[in-house]
C-alpha cells in the first residue's frame, strides 16, 4: 500500500525514516527496531569519531539484519573569533559556578581536525559496507560521493531551500531530504544563513519536487500517519521523523527532555544558536531565555558547541532542565511515550485508513 521509489531503493517496508539525532540519541536500540518494524534507522555519527562509529555499525548490525544507515556531519570552514569567546565565557561563567562546574581551559576543536575525522568516518562507512549514508550542514566534496557511490552506498543530502535541493542534485546524490522550519533540532542549511532559510514544510515539499528530479524526503514537524500521506500527497516519497522517534522507549533521550516534549505545546518551541552557534529548535527553557540577547555575536558552530558542552553535561548528570538543550519540532502534542512498535504500527494503520478513505 505504501510501497514507492524509496521503498524499493532503501529496501524497506514503509517510506519512514528515523531522523539521525546525534549525542546519544539514536541508540542501536532505536535504530535497529526502526529497521526491525519496517523503517530506515539511521545512527546519529555527527559528533563521534570513527571508532566509535565503526562500533555501533557492528552493534547494530548484531541486532537487525535489515537496511540501516549512517548520518554524518559534513565539515564547513568557520571563523574563531577570541573576542566572541572571550564573550561566551563571560556569559557562560555564572551557569558554570551555578552548576558548580570546575574551571578548566576548553579546548575548542579546528576545521582540519574536523576534516580529518569526517573523512575516517567516510572510510569506515564504505569498510562496512553500510548501505546508505547521509549527510547534513552542506555538501561533501565530488570524490567522497563518487567514492560512496561506487561502492553502491545510497547517498542521501539535506536541504531547506529550494537552491539547496538543486546543488544537492546536481552532485550527483540520490535522495534528497527537505526540511522544513518545524524541524526540532540543528537545521540543515547550508547557503544561506539559517534565519533566512525557514520556509515551512507543505510550502517547502511542492516546490523542491517541481525543481528536482530525484527523490524527495519530508522532514519537520511529522508525526503520525496524516503527515506521512500529507507529504505524500505533495509529492515526497517519504518522511524523516524525528521528535516522534525521540519520546520512544527505545531513545536515548534523558528523561527530562522526553517529558519535557511531552508536556510542551506548539508555542513553545523556538530557535536558538545560543547552545552550539548553529540555529536549532527546541523547547525554551531558561539558558535560551538568558542568552537570546547575545545569541547572534556567540561564536559560530562548533566553537559554542564546544563552549557549552560541559554546561550541558553537567545540567543532564543533575537533571536540571534550564541548561539542557531540549531540541524539539513544533508538533510536541502528538508525542507519545511507547515503542518503536507501537509508534510504527500507528503511523501505517493511519496513513493506510487515510488512504482508503
């Protein structure tokens, strides 16, 4: 009933990815009972190095035999600027000694640094055979695709515009993931500054699909089987979920920012750059509030990131949700607590129902 183009090439039962949610998210758990129950899992390898990739490919390989694949982040040139750190530390300074966190100098990591670990994934990622790798935050370079491709991997990009759809098609990729300014968590985009790419997904959907010619995958905001035959209908060939995935037993979510989406509502989810310098959407809690003021002069991704990590670790071992960042899409009243099973279950008994009707 669901089957399509992206069913046929992912090799997978229903046209439902799991959105690749790094720092811990995606769990082998996760991924592989989304693979188990019919959707593409995906590991969330923006933030690890290759080693720890290599080892959950093999995890999750020991716990399903279907497709799954791997999402890294793609490396862009940035500038460190002291005089924004210098700004950062002294904002970040009073939640240090709030959260009594020692001070100790941060290292903040380099382009090349980056680069070279993008590339040990991308060896990894081929060694292992994994079937389809995506990539968001821009484009890696021809070689790396046309390596990818030669080795019959499925290469996946992400875009927010329409522009960045055509560049990504133009290099030769497969598929094509839009996603729209509902999306929870960092945005993809890549040309333009975030603030000016958010066009909203059903608006987003139509127009992509009128100027590309392969695939189209919708995500932002999607949550059940209405989103999924919405999407349909607007001519992707299927959805990329992630909040719904997140509030799963199965996710790796701390607690606190499951119930935090649990208990949110539309209106209070927002965008942010004030935890890793790159735009991203989640629930407002008090670190955004305190920062939204200077959240445009902090230093650029990965340098915040980089500055705030201890922050966000030391919020989540003391289960304090004002300095967590609590990334959600703006649909957090259609999250459930349940199963990877039951969530799947629901999402094609809707859209079938839906279809049929």
């Amino acid at each position: 009933m669901l089957n399509n183009k992206i069913t046929e090439l992912l090799n997978i039962d229903y046209p439902i990815i799991q959105a690749p949610m790094a720092g811990g998210i995606s769990t082998t758990a996760l991924v592989s009972s989304v693979s188990n129950y019919g959707g593409l899992g995906m590991i969330g390898a923006g933030y690890m190095n290759a080693i720890q990739t290599r080892d959950q490919i093999r995890e999750v390989r020991q716990t399903t035999s279907n497709n799954f694949g791997v999402n890294l982040f793609v490396p862009t040139e940035f500038q460190r600027s002291d005089e924004k750190i210098r700004l950062a530390d002294d904002l970040l300074s009073p939640i240090r000694e709030q959260l009594e966190i020692e001070n100790s100098k941060i290292s903040t990591p380099t382009y090349e640094s980056l680069l070279e670990s993008f590339n040990a994934q991308v060896d990894v990622v081929i060694e292992e055979k994994v079937p389809i790798c995506s990539f968001t935050f821009g484009i890696p370079n021809l070689e790396i695709i046309n390596r990818l491709k030669q080795h019959n991997i499925i290469v996946i990009g992400t875009a927010t515009t329409v522009s960045e759809a055509i560049e990504i098609e133009r290099t030769g990729m497969d598929l094509i993931v839009v996603q729209g300014s509902e999306a929870g968590g960092h945005r993809g985009t890549f040309i333009n500054d975030g603030q000016e790419s958010l066009v909203g997904l059903m608006s987003l959907i139509p127009q992509v699909v009128d100027n590309v010619m392969i695939p189209v995958i919708a995500a932002g905001g999607i949550m059940d089987g209405r989103g999924l035959i919405a999407s349909l209908c607007l001519g992707a060939k299927g959805v990329q979920m992630g909040t719904a995935f997140l509030t799963c037993m199965e996710s790796g979510a701390h607690e606190l920012h499951k119930e935090a989406i649990l208990h949110s509502s539309e209106d209070q989810t927002v965008l942010t750059r004030a935890f890793s310098g790159k735009w991203a959407r989640g629930v407002k809690n008090k670190f955004i509030k305190d920062l939204h003021e200077d959240e445009r002069a902090l230093p650029d991704f990965p340098i915040q990131n980089s500055l705030t990590q201890d922050i966000r670790k030391a919020a989540s071992l003391q289960n304090n949700r004002d300095f967590m960042s609590l990334w959600s899409g703006q649909s957090p009243r259609l999250a459930k607590n349940q199963s990877v099973e039951m969530l799947m279950k629901k999402i094609v008994d809707e859209a079938i129902k839906i279809k049929n009707s």
